[in-house]
C-alpha cells in the first residue's frame, strides 16, 4: 500500500507556536481533566486505557492536578481481585462566583466545578453601570462566605452585549444601555478575585460544552432568546471572535427595514422581531386592552388556552425561524442551539422554528435544532465556565507541525 504523505499546509508566522515537551503535557492534561470529567468516579487504571497514555504519566498528571486542586481522591473501587484502586473525581469544593446580567435584573450564584448550583440571589439594576455594579459586589462579598475556604477560583460574568476581549471592556450592549465602564477592574479591585468576562451567549455555548455533552460538535451555532437575540458561532471546534468580539452579532442584522426601531438604532432587526420583547408587544397588539405581562406570564397563559398569547409565540417562533436562514447560509453549522426562557415550552415552538428552518435551506439537511433546556441557569452556569476554562481549555489549537496529544 502506497505510503500517504503529508501535504503543504498554510501555517500562519505571526501566529507560530512550535510543539514542544511543556505543549504536549498540557495537551494530555486537558485530556486527563476531561475524562475525569466525563466518566468520574475512576480509576488510575482506567485512566491509563481510556487515555492510551502510560500508567507512570496517569499518576503523574493526576498529582499535578490534585495539587493543583481541580481533582481529589475518594472511594475505592472494587476489583474481583488484587489491589482496590483509589478513585479520583472532580473536587466539588472548587466553586466560581457566576453573575449574569440582564437590562433590569442580574443573578450572583455560586457553582461548583461540576456545574450545580448552590445558591443563587436577585439584584436589582439600574442605568448607572456603576451603582449597580456596586450591588452586585455587595451582593457577591455576602454569597462567598457560604463557599468553602480558599475555594473560590475566581468570578464569571455573563453579559448581555459583546465584549472587547483584549480590554476586557463591554463595547456594544444596546439592551442594557450601560456607557462604556470598567466592569472587570472595579470587581477586581473590591474582589481580590480574577474576573472573566463574555457574552451571554458563548457563555451559554461553554456551558454546553463545559457541562453537557457536544462531543463529535465542531460546528454549531448557539441562539440565545431574551430581551435581545444573541449568537455565539463555533467553527471547527474553534470559538469565533472577529474583530474586537463582535463576531456573530445575527441579531442586529436588518430584516425588514420597515420594521420597529432597534436598541441599537436601526430599523427591523431580526431581534425586534424574534426576542422576548417582541413576542410581548405581538400580544398588546393581539390584545390591546389585556394586562401587562412577562414573558413567563406569557407561556403561561399560552398554555391555559389564551388564543392570543398563543399566536404571540407562534409569531415570535415563526421569527426565529426565519433568522436562521442567515446563520444556516453563512455558517453551515450542524446543529443549533436555542437557549432562553422560551425552551420551557418547546413543544410550542420547536415545530414552527424546525419547519421555518426547514424551508428555507438552501441544498442539504437542516442543521439539528435542539433547546438547551437551562434558561437562565445555563448563563450561570457558563459564567462560571469562564473561570473554570483557565484551567481546562475550551479548545487546544497548535499552530505549526502537529504535536502528539499522546506523548508521554
């Protein structure tokens, strides 16, 4: 059999990175941190034949990152004979602050390196980034005496807008309507923690990623559904930024120029159509004289019978639907995730988004579209997905000759 060589490929200078020793053991920590992850309680042992690397680097790695607190040592296991292994599972007791913030109200919860949550408060917002910046802290220094000492990795903040991910600084938040203002520093500061910060969306996608099962993914696109519409775009296994962060920013793209007017400043946007607002005045304008409602208020009078509420989330479902035509054209992902408040109700509206996206594919399958089932947890929970990522990487890219993920 002729012998397959390795072609010419494109390798970017500014960017090189050659493979070496200390990239490699990175790479098999990762993978070890993972497969603890996924299959723990377990075993050195199983470690070892899970992984294909030798037993002398299992034990190996396993001490570093029991050092380094991300892993423990607990039960031991049961063997027919010989000597009983000690199982080794993630430590609980790391824990990250999440905060997640929307234009009226933001929630600080504290989660455990396994993604649950163990407590979770309200705060109230205002258009003063700094004063509600202030309650949020208040809020945090009262939420961390609860978390076990020394255990606090650091804080995650899931924003409604784009953030500049050299500066670190929120850049484009038209639902918040914050002026620009140095969140991460003053947290910092009053915090004595490292801060991390993303949008809701991507914060949303490494939740899934982080603490759900997307093994095989490597291209989907995550729509979060809230007061806004916001996008998050993996291609390749590899989250896209663009310039400045504002890669993926679908919901702003006009739609019908005609349309209501954006917190942005444009005319007919997809997300004036297909967010949580629109579905609401979709039902003031059904039922004009009807009460003020939420949008849970919604769902819930959709499924009490109100013919109104229910063809205000038709509408609203139809909407999303239709948007996906521009991710589906642009991206080609495989599958597409919808987050928000609106999969409690997915019986309602997966047929009609399904059958929207259906329709206007291009050539090919539809991309699988599938609810994340979280709501607001899952932008909890991906907040704290920022801070646990320092230490288990969202992505491992080696730029130049390919180095061997399995060297010991």
């Amino acid at each position: 059999m002729r012998q397959q060589r390795h072609g010419i490929r494109h390798v970017d200078l500014a960017e090189l990175q050659l493979a070496s020793s200390e990239t490699a053991r990175i790479i098999n920590r990762d993978i070890v941190l993972e497969l603890i992850r996924t299959s723990q309680p377990i075993s050195r042992a199983d470690l070892a034949r899970s992984s294909g690397l030798g037993r002398s680097t299992i034990s190996q790695i396993v001490e570093q990152l029991i050092n380094e607190n991300w892993v423990r040592e607990g039960a031991m296991g049961s063997l027919p004979r010989g000597r009983r292994p000690t199982m080794v599972g993630l430590n609980e007791a790391l824990v990250a602050i999440a905060v997640d913030i929307h234009p009226r109200q933001a929630s600080v919860a504290l989660v455990d390196l396994n993604g649950r949550l163990l407590s979770r408060w309200p705060v109230p917002i205002t258009s003063d980034p700094a004063a509600s910046m202030r309650l949020i802290i208040d809020c945090m220094q009262r939420i961390r005496p609860a978390a076990p000492q020394n255990s606090t990795e650091g804080i995650g903040i899931s924003l409604p807008g784009r953030v500049n991910p050299t500066t670190q600084r929120l850049i484009f938040a038209p639902n918040l309507k914050w002026p620009e203002f140095d969140i991460k520093k003053m947290v910092e500061s009053r915090m004595g923690l490292p801060v991390m910060m993303e949008n809701d969306a991507t914060a949303c996608l490494m939740a899934e990623r982080t603490f759900a099962r997307m093994d095989g993914v490597r291209d989907a696109v995550l729509v979060a559904v809230a007061e806004g519409v916001g996008t998050c775009v993996l291609a390749n296994g590899q989250l896209i930024t663009g310039h400045d962060g504002m890669a993926g920013e679908f919901g702003h793209i006009p739609v019908d120029p005609n349309g209501p007017r954006c917190g942005c400043g444009k005319n007919g946007c997809w997300e004036v159509f297909s967010s949580s607002r629109a579905a609401l005045r979709y039902y003031r304008e059904l039922r004009p004289k009807g009460p003020v409602v939420t949008f849970q208020e919604l769902l819930n009078r959709a499924e009490e019978g109100d013919s109104a509420a229910a063809q205000a989330l038709t509408m609203q479902a139809r909407w999303i639907g239709r948007g996906l035509r521009m991710i589906i054209a642009s991206v080609s992902p495989s599958t597409i995730l919808i987050a928000g408040e609106l999969t409690a109700a997915w019986h309602r509206f997966g047929p009609v988004i399904e059958k929207e996206a259906a329709d206007l594919t291009l050539a090919g399958s539809s991309p699988q579209i599938r609810p994340t089932h979280e709501g607001e947890i899952a932008r909890l929970r991906g907040a704290a997905a920022l801070v646990f990522q320092r230490g288990v990487r969202l992505t491992t890219s080696t730029a130049a000759t390919g180095s061997a993920s399995k060297r010991g």
